[in-house]
C-alpha cells in the first residue's frame, strides 16, 4: 500500500484517468527483481478482495520456492502440482 500523490506510479503502471485526474483501484505483485508477477485493474466502483491478493501472493511464493504450479483455487491447505507429474495430479483431480 503507498501513497501517490504526484500521480507519477498510477501513471506508470497504467491505471491513471488523466482527465479525471484520479487512478483505478490498482493492485500489483511485484518480485523482490522488480517483476509484476500480477496485476489487478478494478473500476473505481468495485472493490479489491484482500483474501484472493494474498492467495496469489502466497501461490507465487510456493511456486517460487517449490517449483510447482498452484492450479486454480488453490491455497496452503490445498496440493499444487509438480510439473514432473502433472498427469498423475490431473488424474487425481479431475473432475
């Protein structure tokens, strides 16, 4: 969370109205390289859900750490999958 009060970072990462001079609800996941991982633009008439932000947050910290791939709806309680063997987990979890 940070404040902007030049409008320079919600110009920058798109989500400024000029005209109106005010930005869309914006919410970036951005690696410890500087790379957006994720990014959700939301009009200003619709909220951003803080639980989905950290599930993502928490899905790109176990991919990065494990190297598996957290499917949809997945959380910590929740198997990812091992890209070795994606069959066998696709079997299992297909429904």
């Amino acid at each position: 969370m940070l404040s902007d009060l030049t409008k320079n970072i919600s110009r920058d990462y798109g989500v400024l109205l000029e005209q109106k001079g005010i930005a869309l609800r914006g919410t970036f996941i951005i690696d410890p390289d500087g790379i957006v991982k994720n990014a959700v633009i939301q009009d200003l008439n619709i909220g951003r859900n803080i639980d989905e932000s950290l599930r993502v947050l928490q899905a790109l910290q176990h991919s990065a750490k494990s190297g598996e791939v957290c499917p949809a709806n997945w959380g910590k309680d929740k198997q990812a999958i091992n890209p070795a063997k994606a069959g066998e987990w696709f079997e299992k979890n297909a429904k």
